[in-house]
C-alpha cells in the first residue's frame, strides 16, 4: 500500500513498523503491526503471511520493552496499543467517509 499515513493518529508507528516487518526485524513498531495484523489486511494493507510473522507479537512485544525499559514497559506498551487502536478507528473512519462521499457522486 504506497498511502502516506503520517496524518493519522498513530500512522507513522504503522509506517515505519510495516517497513521493518517487511524486512523481517523484530522491532517494537514492526511487532506492532503483527499485533494488528488482521485489522491492518481488512483494511487493504499487504502483510507477510501469518507463517512469517511472530506467533506471539503482544509478548514479543511487551519482553522487549521490558529488556530496553523495564520501569516503563507496562505503560509503554499500553501507550502503543492505544496509538495503534486509534490508527485503525481513523483509518476505517476515512475509509467509509470516502466511501460515501463516492456513492454519493
């Protein structure tokens, strides 16, 4: 998907983490878009298959924040799901504003 998400709330983490995944590194941005992995393919977003990616990406995840910030990883972890949360809800809300404004014409 070649759209710039930057705008979103939450798109670059969603940016960059596809990048990374797409380059088979297990960063925090890119776990976390294994995370929305099946929210990320319904809206449109080419994904690796569910075989390349972690089976556990909230764990993956939330170990290597603990490793590279243990005071701070619970609400580290917390702060990206919400920033990943309200990407997919603004996401889905441009697309169906789109929408309508297409059925509309």
């Amino acid at each position: 998907m070649a759209d710039d998400f930057s705008a979103l709330p939450g798109g670059e983490l969603v940016e960059r983490g596809l990048a990374e995944l797409r380059r088979g590194l297990q960063t925090s941005h890119a776990l976390l878009v294994a995370i929305a992995a099946p929210n990320l393919r319904r809206l449109g977003f080419a994904l690796p298959g569910p075989d390349e990616l972690p089976d556990t990406p909230e764990l993956s995840l939330y170990r290597l924040l603990r490793r590279e910030r243990p005071k701070t990883a619970y609400v580290e972890y917390n702060a990206l799901i919400r920033r990943l949360v309200s990407f997919e809800r603004a996401l889905e809300r441009e697309r169906a504003s789109a929408a309508r404004r297409a059925g509309a014409i």
